[in-house]
C-alpha cells in the first residue's frame, strides 16, 4: 500500500520567541480542532457496497477512482445540518482554541467557493453555499482562531497534482503549473475573503522542492505576514513541527510541536469505524503533548449532512469539563523541566509554578527527585484552602535533591488531577536521567550523548525524541545517570515502528555498563503498556541484567554490532534504521 511519509519530512529546528512573535497565540492555545470534511463523508468508507480499509478521506487513491466518477459525489452534498454556530460551540466547550478545517484535501475538491475551477462546494453541489464564510464569522463572533487545511503537493483532480496516475500519465506531470495554476490562486483566496487567518495547515510534502516550498511560504507571508505556515509544507520551512499523525514522544521536546491525531482512527468519517478514544485517553494525551511541548489538534470528522458523530460531541466536552477546572496548567504553559515522563503523571509550568498532573491517585507521602528549586506551597488546582506540607531534603550518597510532599487529605479526582507547587524562583532541576522514586530508571533517546568509532555519526538524535538513519554499527548513544540504590537490574530496550509498518527486529545491540556487556538480539518480548504504544507500539526486548554496586553516577552505553536492515533503504513511514526509544532499568525485585 502506498501512504504517506512525514517522516521524511525535514523539521524546522529554531525557535523564534520575541514578544510580537506570530507563534504565540498557538503556543498559549495549546488545544486546537482539526476538521476533516469534504466528498469522502458521502461513500464514508464504503465503495460500491464494501468496507474500504484505510482512512476514509483516502477513498478516492485506494479504489483508484476516476476524477469523472469521483466528482459525481458532488451532486449528492447537501448538508442539512451543517451548523457552524454549533461547530465552533463545540471546540469552545472542549476548550479548544483554534480550528483548521480542510479547504482542500487530496482529492482536490474546495471546500469553499473558489473561482480557480467550479470544483468546489458552491459550484458543483446542490448546496450552493460556502461553509467558510459562516465558520470565519462564527470563529470571529466565539474568539477561536480560524486556520485552513490545504493540501499543497498530492491533488488526485489536477492533471499536475501528486499521485493520480490513473487518470494522468506521471510523466505528464508539471509541478510548478499546478502551483501557478491551482495551488497560489486558492491560497490568495483564502487569505483574503476570510479575514485574518490563524494558520495555513499544509499537508504531505512529497514531492515538490525545496525552492518550491519556499515560494508558496514566501507566498502566504506576503498575503499574511501573521499566518502561520505548518510544518507539513516540508524542506524544514514551516514555523514549527510536526511529528507523524497521532505520534506521542517519548520525552520532552525541543522546540515547537504539535501533535495531529485522530478521535477514532479514520479523519474523513466513517461509518463503520467505532473505535472510538475514551475521554480519559483524550485528557491524558493532551497533558502529556503539553508536558513535552507539544500541542495537541484533534479531529472530528463530520458526516456529509454536516452531524458531528456523536461519540465525538460527548468526548470533546467531557475534555471540556476537565479543562474548565484544570486549564490553568495546560494553557498558556511551558512543557516540563524534565526531560522524562513519570509513570506517576506528567509536569508543566508556568514561571514559578510547576503543576504536577497525576493519572492515578498519588502515595500518601510523594517523592519527586531532581527539583533543586524551594518549594512555597503545595495545593490541588480547583481547592485551594488546603495546603499540603512538602519537606525538601538532599540524599547524602549522591547529593540528589528529593521533595516529599504528604498529600493526606487529597482527594483523587479522575482521570488526572493536578497539584501546584508554588516555588520560590523558576524551576531548576538536575538535567541528567535520575532514578525515580519507584527504583526505576530511564534512559530515553533525547537525553543521550551521540557519539561514533569513524569519523562522523550516520545516526542522528531525532527531534521528535527518537533515533533517526541509525543503520551504522560505529554509532553510539551514552547516558550518564544518577543512581540512589545499589543493585541488579533488569535492563529492558525499546524500540518502535510506525503502525502501518511490520517492526523491523533482529538487531543486535550490545550495552556496556560498569564493566559489564550484554549482548541481544531485538525481540519482540513485550509491548509496553503505554499511551503511545496505541499506533507506535512501544517493543521491549530483555537484555538481561546488569549489577550496579555503588551508588552515583554510572554511564551507560547502547551501540549496535549487527543491524538488520530492510532491502529497501527507505520505506514510506520510517528511513529504514532502527528507530531506538529508550532503555528502561528495573530493580530486581
Ligand atoms: O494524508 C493525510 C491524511 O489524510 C490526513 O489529512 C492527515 C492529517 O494529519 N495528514 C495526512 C497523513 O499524514
């Protein structure tokens, strides 16, 4: 099956920040609607009486439609219920702050009136009526940033557009007049019969180039300087990045993220998919984006009267009602001081303040190690008359800062309930992968040093916080850490694939630590039961033990001896190398 790779797709990596920055009304929103909508909401997943797998939007590629039977739909779109008031409503009620709805998907039909072709949703249906013109007016009237979705490079109606060659002969293609021609026509209108605009949400990068790119960013700024440009529209030239759909790091960010995912699986609705994400997963995912300075933009996809499923409507307000009491550590925060998740919760900030997100009711008395700043105050978000007494001592072996905070009296909220600490200065902590007060340490990718045996690294640290091109035996990755108790511990590595994709196992790795090596292949001896195992399973092979006789620091370090590459160097989700996560230490008993 062909699909689509984003991660092939070069990241912008600096980080603009002065206070007329046009970013910051997206890094303080944090939570924002995606909306996928257009024709594919009419067959919803299902062509000539079967189940088409695969996302419904991508209907027209998989069948191989023709453009001539495909844009017969367009006869039959006549939303009844398309309600924008409600639309937007409903992105206010689940606290979500801005909304990009598709202008124009891969199958090249407008969303909106365009005078480019009569393929657009005044023109060519019975509707006769141009969605965005309500949704601009109501996003205006509710104070939600409007942004659109366009896709820039795959068109399966252009004779020039990506991807359609069964219809139109590849060779034929010309690029640079479907961008003359389609692509910088449709942006100007958008960009200027909708008033301010928030973002132009470019998708799938395939195939144009570099300088292309660059002239239809260049193109956007000029229309609206203050727009913004997403990361998808490739060769590192976006305004901040994306990783691949519905992709949770492994540890804090470096930079500007968001993280796109789907409410069930599919974008464009379905009818027949009903797997639909819980509201605690929901709420969950959303703390740990914004813990790892990600934003989050989650997706409805309305049917083709205009109804938002309704699964969808009862899931975004239950967000809602937890953001209405919690939205103060969520909006408008900086991700944690720490690099690493905890299997507690997670952390964001907000100058002096630290919130502390629990997914599970906390011990009695909680142990956070490494904040080597004072803490003022301890109290629950939303009850703020008790104040829970911290203690704030330093362990004499290794000179770690460990805080105890007694939370007796704390009452657990679900899915995840959030305590202030008010702190004396901005929050500092000890950089380096510490062990955890649960005895467990972890070492994930983007703490580690890169190092090789030749001359330079073929590998790179990625910064979506896994490896990247690792297809070389001289590279390393090496942490050092901080351990509180001596021991043996089980040494577990992780890698991961993208979940269209077979893992690809069978690498041997050697781990040397306090002059000890363990030796193993990549197995697949368990999947980690964690948020982000749902499309990137988290792969877990044993490796063994490793005894630890002191306290301290120790240094570890992961270096491959034999990679089992695929065939082919690079496939459609990944570059072919081993995509590493981390490795997690476990007391033996
Ligand atoms: O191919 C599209 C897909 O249909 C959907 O729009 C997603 C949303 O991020 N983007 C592309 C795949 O990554």
């Amino acid at each position: 099956m062909r699909a689509v790779d984003i991660s092939a797709v070069k990241q912008p990596t600096r980080r603009p920040a002065p206070q007329n920055d046009p970013l910051r009304w997206w890094r303080e929103s944090r939570f924002g609607m995606f909306i996928h909508w257009g024709l594919y909401a009419i067959p919803a997943g299902v062509w000539q009486g079967q189940r088409v797998p695969y996302i419904g939007e991508w209907m027209m590629f998989r069948e191989k439609i023709p453009v001539a039977t495909y844009a017969a739909l367009a006869a039959q779109f006549h939303p009844r219920h398309f309600d924008a008031a409600a639309w937007v409503r409903l992105a206010k009620q689940a606290g979500m702050r801005y909304l990009v709805i598709t202008a124009k998907h891969h199958d090249g039909f407008a969303m909106y009136r365009t005078s480019v072709n009569r393929y657009n949703v005044v023109d060519a249906t019975p509707w006769h009526h141009d969605p965005m013109v309500d949704l601009a007016r109501e996003c205006r009237r509710q104070g939600v940033r409007l942004c659109f979705y366009y896709s820039q490079d795959l068109d399966w109606h252009h004779p020039d557009g990506a991807w359609n060659d069964w219809d139109y002969p590849a060779a034929a293609k010309n690029p640079a007049r479907y961008l003359r021609e389609k692509v910088k026509p449709q942006l100007r209108e958008l960009l200027t019969r909708y008033g301010p605009v928030g973002m132009i949400w470019f998708d799938t990068p395939l195939t144009l180039t570099k300088a292309q790119s660059a002239s239809i960013r260049r193109f956007v700024k000029k229309l609206q300087p203050r727009c913004l440009v997403s990361g998808r529209i490739g060769h590192g030239l976006g305004d901040y990045n994306l990783p691949r759909d519905n992709f949770l790091p492994p540890g804090r960010l470096e930079g500007d993220w968001e993280t796109c995912a789907t409410l069930n699986h599919t974008w464009g609705f379905k009818t027949h998919d009903h797997e639909w994400k819980s509201a605690e997963n929901l709420i969950t995912t959303l703390v740990d984006l914004v813990s790892k300075g990600a934003n989050y933009l989650l997706n409805i996809g309305p049917d083709a009267d205009g109804v938002v499923p309704a699964p969808s409507v009862q899931r975004l307000r239950a967000v809602g009602a937890w953001l209405e009491r919690n939205g103060d550590a969520i909006y408008g925060t900086s991700p944690s001081p720490f690099r690493n998740e905890f299997s507690w919760g997670r952390i964001t900030t907000k100058g002096r303040r630290l919130f502390l997100h629990f997914f599970s009711a906390p011990p009695k008395i909680f142990h956070l190690h490494g904040l080597r700043t004072r803490v003022r105050t301890a109290r629950a978000l939303g009850d703020a008359r008790r104040a829970f007494a911290t203690r704030q001592t330093t362990d004499a072996a290794t000179g770690l800062p460990i805080l105890a905070i007694d939370f007796t009296g704390l009452r657990f909220r679900a899915p995840v309930t959030v305590v202030a600490l008010d702190l004396a200065a901005a929050p500092d902590v000890e950089p380096q992968p510490l062990q955890q007060p649960d005895a467990t340490v972890t070492l994930i990718t983007g703490m580690a040093r890169l190092g090789t045996d030749a001359t330079a690294p073929t590998g790179r640290i990625g910064g979506n916080g896994l490896t990247e091109n690792w297809r070389s035996t001289d590279d390393w990755l090496e942490w050092d850490f901080t351990l509180l108790r001596p021991g043996a511990y089980e040494v577990n590595v992780v890698t991961t694939h993208q979940h269209l994709e077979p893992w690809s196992g069978g690498h041997t790795l050697r781990l040397t630590a306090d002059g000890q090596t363990l030796r193993h292949k990549t197995t697949s001896d368990a999947i980690l039961p964690s948020l982000r195992s749902a499309y990137y399973p988290q792969i877990a092979t044993s490796f063994g033990r490793f005894n630890f006789a002191n306290s301290g620091r120790h240094t570890l370090r992961l270096q491959a001896t034999r990679l089992k590459l695929p065939k082919k160097n690079k496939t459609l989700f990944s570059d072919g190398g081993m995509q590493f996560v981390e490795i997690r230490l476990t007391p033996v008993s």
